[in-house]
C-alpha cells in the first residue's frame, strides 16, 4: 500500500530554528531518505516552498481562476511530503515517525486510493 505523509509547519517554529539546526535537520533528511530507500518504503519525498510562492485554480462556468497563494488561510502549512510504500498503516506509522521533522512539525499519514476505470 502507498501512504502520502504531509508535513505540517508553522512558520513561527521554522522562523526559531537556528542555521545550525536547520542544517543538522536537512542532514538527518538525507539519511532518513537513504535508510528508507534501502528498505524499499521511500517512494519521493519534497521540500515545498512557503505558501506564498503558490496559486490556487478554480474551475467554473465563466472558465479557470487563477489567485495568489494558498486554498485556505491557515497558520500551519504543508512543508513538504513523503510517499511511501508500506504493508499496512501501523507500518506506515512506525517508518513516518522517524521522519527528522517531528522535531518542530506534525506529519499527517494518508493512505493513497487506487483508481481503477469502470470494467478493469
């Protein structure tokens, strides 16, 4: 099965980490992304950048919108995601609770539908 973990940041957290830190953590990243590769759970995984850099399309009657930034208004944002495989979501949750980013963050885990056409 393939799980989505969506990181949640609140900028205000992010803002109080210092370069130290901030470097340590990209580091720890790179070695969780490594170790779970090995193990074949890591499927992508992405930085996003703040939400400020975003647009959001809508879809109606008159044709596609297009607004600066974000769906919704929120304090916290999604920082960035992992993909990965994994036999069940109690598996998903053991891998996703290793992510270095729990330091400062919250990861909601999501398990990811199949779509199959009508008739397959």
């Amino acid at each position: 099965m393939r799980f989505v973990c969506f990181i949640h940041t609140d900028p205000q957290d992010i803002a109080a980490i210092s370069d130290a830190d901030h470097r340590r953590i990209v580091a720890e990243h790179f070695a969780f992304d490594e170790a779970i590769t090995a193990t074949g759970h890591h499927i992508v995984s992405e930085a996003l950048e703040d939400p400020d850099r975003s647009v959001t399309i809508r879809r109606s009657a008159k044709g596609v919108t297009v607004s600066d930034g974000p769906f919704t208004e929120a304090r916290e944002h999604i920082g960035g995601f992992y993909l990965l495989e994994a036999a069940s979501l109690d598996e998903a949750i053991r891998i996703a609770s290793r992510i270095p980013s729990l330091q400062h963050s919250s990861v909601e885990i999501r398990p990811v539908r199949t779509l199959v056409l009508a008739g397959e």
